[in-house]
C-alpha cells in the first residue's frame, strides 16, 4: 500500500455509469446470452460478452474467434495467412 500512487474503487454503479452496464453487471445473465453472434443486418456479426459462451477474457476471444469463423472458414483464414506470410506482410 505503500507505494500505491492511486487507488479507484470500483462499484456496481461505477460500471453501470462508465460501462454502460444495466444494474452494474458484467456480460449478461445466462439466459440472455445471445445464442451466436448473428444479427438481421448483413454481414454485421456481434461477439463479446453478451454473446455465448460469456465474460471473461477466453469466452470473449472465443466469441470473436467464432464471429470470424461464420464470415471465412478457418482453413480460408491459414490460407490467408500463409499468402501475407510468403509476402512478407506478417
């Protein structure tokens, strides 16, 4: 504590104003998650976590990762990067 240089304290309420989080909550209650990111909008796939499988920093990578993966396959997303690969671009 000695060599804090600053110290927030975080709330409930603190996350419903910053966050913009209904009641203070982080992702959504199980019954709300949203099965898959899918949306009536073309081409527009949401991931995070309200989406399934939920919080925390794995679920939310794997929500993304599954966003991709309804857009390219993922043998198409090697290709790619094996093509930026030989180029040089990564």
């Amino acid at each position: 504590r000695e060599r804090v240089v600053m110290d927030l304290i975080g709330s409930p309420l603190t996350h419903e104003r910053f966050l913009r989080r209904p009641s203070g909550t982080y992702g959504s209650a199980t019954e709300d998650y949203l099965k898959d990111g899918s949306t009536p909008i073309s081409n527009l796939v949401l991931c995070g976590d309200g989406i399934f499988p939920g919080i925390g920093v794995p679920a939310v990578a794997l929500s993304g990762a599954s966003a991709a993966n309804s857009m390219v396959t993922p043998l198409k997303q090697w290709q790619t990067l094996d093509e930026l690969k030989q180029k040089s671009i990564i």
